[in-house]
C-alpha cells in the first residue's frame, strides 16, 4: 500500500463520555503521576506503566491528559499547578496516582520520588514532604470542577518499614475516605488493606494487578464507574486470592447522578427512566449538538435511529449512505459517528492483517468525510494505526522499517491542528512508539511535530521522559538528515529542560563528531559554553 493510500486509510475514535446529570457539561481533564524511582524508599516496578496506559486510555475517552512520571516534591507541585490551570468551572478533573501512600492519623498522603527516610516519630516529615490527598480534592473543587474522580493505586506496602524494627510503623494501606458532593474516589485496594504491584516476581504483566484490570473495564461500554468499582472488587479480589493476596478495591461515591465511560450512545431503561444524560463534548462537538434538531418523526430517520439503537453497524452505515446529500445534516452526521465507531472499534484489538483493516478505516475516511475533523475519529484513527504500524515496526525489515516510519510520520502530519491536543499527543505517542521499536534518534522528528502546537501543548512536549535521549541521538546524525534537523529546533523550543543535556554531552564526544557539528552552533549562540568546550566548539565552527 503507498504512503498516500496508507494515510488516507486511517479514521478515529474518541468514545464518548456521558454523564447522567443536570449540570451543564464542561471539558475533560486528567492528571497522571507515575512514580517507580524512589529515592530514599523501595522502587516499584510497574507505576509509570499504570500512568501511561490510563492516559492513554483517558485520551481516548475525551480526556486531556497530562503525563507525569517519577516526580519530585518540587515537579509534582508544577505538574498539580499546571493541572489546576487547566481546570474551569463545569469540567470533569480526574486525577491517577501510581506510587508509593501513606496514611497518618486518618489522613492519606501521596509520596513524591524524594520523599525522605522517614524513622519512627518523624511521622511530621511526610506531612511536609508529601502531598495530601484530600488536599487535591480541595483544589480541584476550588477551581469549580463540576465532577472529581480520585483513582489511587497507591497501597502497595509500607515503604518506611526497616529491618531491626526502627522504620516508620504503618500497615501501608491507606485509610478510609468521605468525600464531598461531587466527588468519586477509587482505591486499588480496601482501607487499610495493601495493594499488589506484581503477582510475584514471575509476573512480567506491564501494569499492576489493580490497573490492568482497570483498563479492561474502561474499554467495557455501558459501564457506570461504580459498577466499574463494583467488577473491580471481584476480578482483583480473584487474582490476588490466586497467589494467596487479600486485595478488594474500595471506592466512595458522592456524584449525585451517575458517570458512563464508553457510551454505546444509547440508554436501555430499567425501571423508572434515568436521569437525563449529558454528553461531554469538545468544542467541535459542541458545535455540531447546538445544530442537532430534536428527533425527526421521519420513518427513514427514525428506522436509522433504530438500527443504532440495535448496534447494526454494518446495516447502518449501508442506509446512511442512501441518504441524499442535502438531508444529511446533523443528526445525519452523529448517526455516521455511532457507526464508524461501533463497527470500527474491534479493529483496536484484531487480528486481522494490516491491509484489511486500513482498508476498513479507508472506505469510511472516504465515505463518511465529514468524519475526518472530528476528535472522536481521531482518536480511533490514532489507536487502531497506532497499534498496526507497531506491528510493521516490529515485524519489518530494511526498506519495508523505513516504509513503516515514513508512513507513520505523514499519519501524523495529516491530523488537523485545530483539534485540541490530539496531535500534539498523537506525535508524542508516535514519538515513543518508534523510539522503543526502531530507534531513539528516529523519535526526534515525531517530537518536532507535537511542538508545532500551541505554545499550551509543548510544555507536556519539553518535559516527556524520552525527549532528551532522542534529541542526543538525533544530534549525532549527518547534519542533512532528517532527525538531525528535527533535533536542531527541538533543542531550540525546548531549552529550559534539553540545555543542560545538550551541553554535557559536549564533553563526552571525540573527535569531530556529527554531534559536535550539530550541537555547537546552536550552544554557542546561547552562549552556553565556557572554557575548552566553547574553544573546541569555536574551532569546529570555523572549519
């Protein structure tokens, strides 16, 4: 399939999020902080992998995400300032935690990478050093969050404890919670209780036992999050009874009405009708629900109305095609979006060869154009080619790898800009994808498309925990390639967190590298260098 071909071929998917509430419905937020490298206190193995993958799963469900990982006392605070700036009045704040907790005298605390060795009777040390838990909470309320939802995988055991009896006593859990109106907390596992981050050291499962049954559940439609909490409860309590573990996660909810992850987009009635439902939307899809007319008593209409109530994909796309251009508006247009995302979504997860399922997304990319600008296709756009072109990457070789990447990047670069941060976050996982399956240096031009954003979106950008090593990759390529010049403007936009790197790497380098060529132009019009690199660099630039 040619570059073109394998572009236009691709849809997306962002499942929308439905609340079952009054209020007026606001944007979606998120802030993930994972925390494996402990400085003080025993590491943990898989909480940044908890972070990423619930961002990831969030980002497909509207979600705004913002990525934090192995956070210090200093970087946490920033990454919570950053997250309470995103926050306005009517939106939805969800906040994960992967890490280390401590509970003190009924109050629960989340641990930064530098909390200290703490002893017996320096209980005041955490409260100084760490972050407060219901102290989130307040703040997400301060900044008018219509709905707060705490999910904290943070009980995996004592990190104080010490041999010989002298650590901090504590029995790891995390103490009970009540929360405010407006509030949904969900613990990994019950007060008090301690939470598994592997199920033994044989376990070689990416995520913990609490997150990779969480992220099954997020990809379930229909659910509300407490019977999210409620299936939780059994499938963790069965793993972890599985290696002789007692984990049951405990939830609290205070939202008056009920919150739907995943909506199918239709409700099935059980006794007394249910509250009336909001949908989350972008501002795009903001638009577009302004415009929907209320249901038309047309029979044609009303038969499509039908078939998506019945999940009759394939059959509603057929009879939506039928319909003459000048009467497709609206209504037309979500029906179109029930379809592609119903039909489309197992393509997530198939099995099938890559050519058959972008020729899937190609015939309603083509079909359904009016699709091809909404943040919901992008987002399945970019799960489904994400995860095919991971498998190109892994299973291809020579000049069919480079096909894959340059695939991937004109993927990338089609994504419109004007729809929020899916592109910039697209690039960034894009970034990474090829970072881990080809290279590090072939990263860098993925980096550079997610800082052609607005300025608000290069922060996450800047600080992503493998933009440094693609950039000093990226440098030591022939300055004419590619990924060479990708790192030149990264290292530009980006200084405040690449220019220490970028510099220290000066000095590692022998001979007159590719790295040296790259880099020392740019280092000494900062006038970033001093003694013999900046003469070392002066001469090279001279030649």
């Amino acid at each position: 399939m040619s570059k073109t071909n394998l572009c236009a071929a691709i849809l997306a998917l962002i499942i929308a999020i439905s609340f079952a509430a009054t209020a007026h419905a606001g944007k979606r937020v998120a802030l993930l902080v994972g925390n494996n490298a402990y400085q003080n206190v025993p590491r943990l193995q898989t909480a940044v992998n908890d972070a990423r993958a619930v961002g990831t799963a969030l980002r497909g469900l509207g979600f705004s995400v913002i990525l934090a990982e192995n956070q210090s006392r200093r970087a946490m605070s920033e990454a919570l300032l950053a997250f309470d700036k995103a926050i306005e009045p009517g939106d939805i704040a969800l906040f994960f935690f992967a890490g280390h907790g401590f509970e003190i005298r009924g109050q629960n605390y989340l641990l930064p990478t530098d909390i200290p060795e703490v002893r017996e009777g320096q209980e005041e040390l955490i409260r100084d050093s760490a972050f407060a838990a219901d102290r989130i909470i307040d703040r997400l309320q301060g900044r008018g969050a219509r709905t707060a939802v705490l999910v904290l995988d943070a009980c995996r055991n004592n990190p104080f404890e010490r041999p010989g009896g002298r650590g901090l006593k504590g029995s790891g859990g995390l103490a009970a919670m009540t929360p405010a109106e407006g509030v949904f907390i969900m613990f990994s596992a019950g007060a008090k209780q301690t939470a598994l981050d592997r199920l033994s050291h044989a376990d070689r499962a990416s995520n913990s036992v609490f997150t990779r049954n969480l992220l099954r559940k997020l990809a379930e439609p229909d659910l509300t999050l407490v019977q999210i909490a409620k299936r939780l409860q059994i499938e963790v309590k069965q793993l972890a009874a599985s290696v002789g573990g007692d984990q049951t996660p405990a939830y609290y909810d205070q939202v008056v009405g009920e919150i739907v992850l995943n909506s199918s987009g239709h409700t099935t009635p059980a006794g007394p009708p249910p509250p009336q439902t909001a949908a989350l939307l972008s501002d795009v899809d903001k638009r577009a629900a302004e415009a929907v007319p209320a249901p038309s008593a047309d029979p044609a209409i009303a038969e499509l109305d039908a078939l998506a109530t019945a999940k009759s994909w394939s059959e509603l796309r057929g009879q939506l095609i039928t319909v003459r251009p000048t009467a497709r508006d609206a209504h037309w247009a979500s029906l179109a979006e029930q379809a592609a995302i119903g039909e489309l979504t197992p393509l997530a997860t198939s099995a099938r060869p890559f050519g058959d399922r972008l020729a899937a997304l190609e015939h309603y990319a083509t079909t359904f154009q009016i699709l091809n600008d909404n943040p919901k296709f992008l987002a399945l756009r970019a799960s489904i080619v994400l995860s095919a072109f991971g498998e190109c990457l892994e299973q291809g070789y020579g000049t069919v790898l480079a096909d894959c990447r340059r695939g991937l990047e004109g993927f990338v670069r089609t994504t419109p800009k004007s729809v929020g941060t899916a592109r910039a976050d697209l690039a960034r996982d894009a970034a990474r994808l090829v970072g881990r399956k080809l290279n590090r240096s072939a990263a860098a031009p993925f980096f550079a498309i997610a800082i052609e954003a607005p300025a608000e979106t290069n922060v996450a950008a800047c600080t992503d925990p493998d933009l440094t090593d693609a950039v000093i990759a990226a440098l030591s390529r022939p300055p004419d390639w590619d990924e060479a010049k990708a790192a030149a403007a990264l290292t530009e936009a980006c200084w405040s967190t690449l220019g220490t790197a970028v510099v220290a790497q000066v000095a590692r380098e022998t001979g007159d590298s590719y790295y040296l060529g790259n880099a020392c132009p740019i280092l000494l019009q900062r006038d970033a260098l001093t003694g013999l690199r900046a003469a070392r660099c002066r001469e090279i630039k001279s030649r």
